[in-house]
C-alpha cells in the first residue's frame, strides 16, 4: 500500500542529490570503479581538471597525478589506502588535461553495497591553488622579513662595535693630548721660572747699577716672563681638569667671604681705571660643601675679564640662594663692552677671543673662561652668560649646596 509513495520520493531524492553533484561548480567530484578507472564525471571536474565527461570516462584516475607521483606509486598506495581506511585525504599537486598543475585537496571514500561489498570509490577534488600561492607568498614574505631584521640587526651590531671602538680611540687620543700638554707646560715652567728670577736678580742691581732704559727693558721681560708663566698654568688646568687628573677638596666653603676676598685683589686694577667693585649678598647666605680654591679661581677669571673688558660704570657681584634649585647662585655684573649675540656660544671654547683685535688690546689667550666652566663641571655647578653689546655683561654661576658624592674623586 505505502511503497509506491516510497519508492517515488527516494526517487526524487536521488534526482535532487545528482543535480547536486552534477551541478557542484567548485568540486571536482566522480567516481571510481574497483580498479581506479573512472565512472562519472561532474561539471565541476570538467570546469577543474579540463576534460569533457567523454574523453576521461573508462580512463585510470592516475591520468591526474604528476609523473613522479605515478612513477612512485602514489595513486595506487592511495587507493589502497581508501580501501582499507574506508577514507583518504591529502593535498599535493595534480595535473590538468592541459598539462598545467594546481594544488588539489583530495578525499578518496570506499563505497559499498548494502551486503558491505566494496563497489568502488567516490573521489572530491577540490582546487586550492590560490590559497596555496597566498601561503607560500606570506611564508616568502615572512622568510624575508625575518633575513631582513637578521640583516638590519648585524649591521646595527656592527655600527655598535666601531662606535665604541672610536670612542675609546677618541678618549685615547684626548688622554694622550692631555698628557702632552701638562708634560709640555711642565717643562716649559722651569726655564720661565729661571727668566723671571735672572731679570729679578739684575734688576735689583747684585751685578752693578742699571740704566733707566734697561730698567724698561727687565722689566718688560719680566712681564712677558709672568705673562707666559700664567698662560702655561692655565694650560696645564685645563690639561689636568680635562684628563680627569684634577682632585677635588671639599671643605665647608664661606661663599660671601670669599667673594670679598677675591674682589679685594682685585680692586687696586678697577680702581686704577677708574670704577668701583661692589659686593651685594643676601644675609643669610649658606655656607656651601665645596672646593674654595676651584670657586676662588672661577671668580678670579670672571673678575679679572669684567675690569678688563670694562672701563666704566660699576662691578657687581651678587649671591643668593636658591631655594628652587638647592644651590647658590653668583652673578658677575659689568657694565662693559658686552659681547654680540652671535659670539656668546663661543666665548667658553679654549683659545676663543672675539676678534683678533682683544688679544691685541687686552692681553690673554682665551683660556679663562674654558676654565671655569671645566672647574663648573667638577663642582657638579653650571653657568651661563647674557651679554648686551655695547652696555655690558653678566655671567651667573650656579653652585650645589653640596656636590655629587662620586664626583669628588674623578676617575
Ligand atoms: N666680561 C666680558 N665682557 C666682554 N667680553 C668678554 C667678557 N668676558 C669674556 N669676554 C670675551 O670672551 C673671550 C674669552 O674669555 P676668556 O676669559 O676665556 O679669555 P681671555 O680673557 O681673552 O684670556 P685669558 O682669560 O686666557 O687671559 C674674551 O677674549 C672676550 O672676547
Ligand atoms: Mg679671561
């Protein structure tokens, strides 16, 4: 009663799933009698592998493997493995009818009958050269990637390597120029030392009367002699403070009286030309841990250049603490020729004068303020300098309340 209807709606079901797999555009999908030979063929084998289903029909399915694959065996081991396993699956390289290769996913299924018999197999194809090709691109690329950051970081490490082999070549090379120069300055001060004495010594007549023009004479050895005498010493600083070879003494450091002590020496030279040194300090002026002779001799050298760089108007020092910075700040006020704008970075440089004419005019050879600002460093202080040309200058130094506890031994 009931098997008609049945057998009609299998019927159409089996219909709907050969439309299905004659239609599938995307699967290669046929099958395979017991010796591999094929026995349908979709649209989408045709459209993947190129052949129409009359020419492969009958035809081994070893047609779709490459030569090596079929001279090794591969598609009877794979077929073999189908029929044992119930199912094979691999991805490898099969061939078209035109001979071109695409990357394939393979599944080979064992089909039976209702009793288990094996009557063939079923074989999907499915073409994944695209994804292949993107693969192996971004594998290419990742390789590439990686060789390039190995590249980039040997060379880095190779920049690295001679940076700090010039480094330490550079400091070699600074040491050894250090090093000539205090030898240099050290031996030059002996035979000065002798010129002054000898000049000393005639001038004071033990070996009999001296004229008054040779009395001129002496005496402009004598002031050439001390002239080269101070430029070797500030040589020799700066040579020592540079090559790290000069120590330092800290002691409680009374800042304001050693501000009036140095302006004292120095007042006989303003007062000759005519102009006063004033000191201004807070009245509750810290005492400061420091070295006294490296601060005594940064006032001497801003000192003496404001009375020589000035002819009139005033000299002021002032000091002050500063609560901001933890430290005492000196300010070192001329109302002399002051310095352009353009030669302020560059009055601190060894030998720097402005213009060749100063030397001339005022004597020196610029190394005061070189000195101070080494000395600076190795008080852990700094300094800077604002200038109006023409009206004048101010140099202002800035001292910690106490220094950098490994600083007071430089290596
Ligand atoms: N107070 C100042 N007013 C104007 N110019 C200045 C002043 N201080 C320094 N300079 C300029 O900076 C230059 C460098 O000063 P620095 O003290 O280093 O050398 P110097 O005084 O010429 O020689 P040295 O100090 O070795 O005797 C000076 O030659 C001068 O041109
Ligand atoms: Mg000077």
């Amino acid at each position: 009663m009931g098997t008609r209807p049945d057998i009609k709606r299998l019927q159409s079901r089996l219909d709907s799933y050969r439309l299905l797999v004659e239609e599938a555009k995307d699967y290669a999908i046929f099958l395979l009698d017991l010796e591999g030979n094929v026995t349908s063929w979709n649209l989408g084998a045709e459209r993947i592998k190129g052949y129409r289903p009359q020419e492969i029909i009958g035809k081994h399915f070893s047609t779709f493997y490459t030569e090596e694959d079929r001279k090794a065996g591969r598609p009877e081991r794979n077929l073999q493995h189908a029929f044992k396993e119930g199912r094979f699956e691999d991805e490898g390289w099969r061939i078209r009818k035109d001979g071109s290769p695409f990357w394939a996913d393979v599944v080979i299924t064992r089909i039976e009958d209702e009793q288990g018999n094996l009557i063939g197999f079923s074989k999907i194809t499915r073409d994944l050269t695209e994804r292949k090709r993107a693969e192996d691109e971004i594998r290419k690329l990742k390789e590439d990637l990686e060789h390039r950051v190995e590249e980039r970081t040997a060379e880095l490490k190779e920049a690295n390597k001679i940076l700090k082999q010039r480094t330490a070549e550079a400091e070699a090379a600074d040491r050894l120029k250090s090093q000539f120069v205090s030898n240099v300055s050290h031996e030059l001060r002996t035979p000065i030392n002798a010129i002054i004495g000898y000049a000393d010594l005639l001038k004071s007549e033990v070996y009999g009367p001296v004229a008054g023009e040779q009395r001129e004479a002496l005496e402009g050895i004598e002031r050439n002699a001390g002239d080269l005498a101070r430029l070797v010493n500030d040589m020799l600083d700066l040579a020592k403070i540079v090559s790290g070879k000069m120590s330092l003494e800290r002691t409680q450091v009374n800042l304001g009286a050693l501000i009036e002590a140095v302006a004292a020496d120095l007042r006989p030279f303003s007062e000759k030309k005519g102009f006063p040194i004033r000191c201004v300090f807070e009245r509750e002026l810290p005492r400061i841990e420091s070295d006294a002779s490296k601060i005594k001799q940064i006032l001497v050298n801003l000192l003496s250049n404001a009375v020589k760089f000035t002819d009139r108007g005033e000299i002021t020092v002032r000091a002050r603490k500063r609560g901001d910075r933890d430290g005492v700040e000196v300010v070192v006020q001329d109302t002399g020729i002051g310095i352009r704008p353009e030669e302020l970075p560059k009055i601190f440089d060894p030998f720097h004068q402005v213009d060749g004419a100063s030397t001339r005019e005022y004597g020196g050879v610029g190394l005061g303020l070189a000195i101070v600002k080494e000395l600076l460093q190795l008080l852990d202080g700094e300094i800077r300098v604002e200038s109006t040309y023409g009206k004048g200058s101010a140099f202002t130094f800035l001292l910690p309340m106490r220094g950098q506890p490994d600083s007071t031994t430089p290596s």
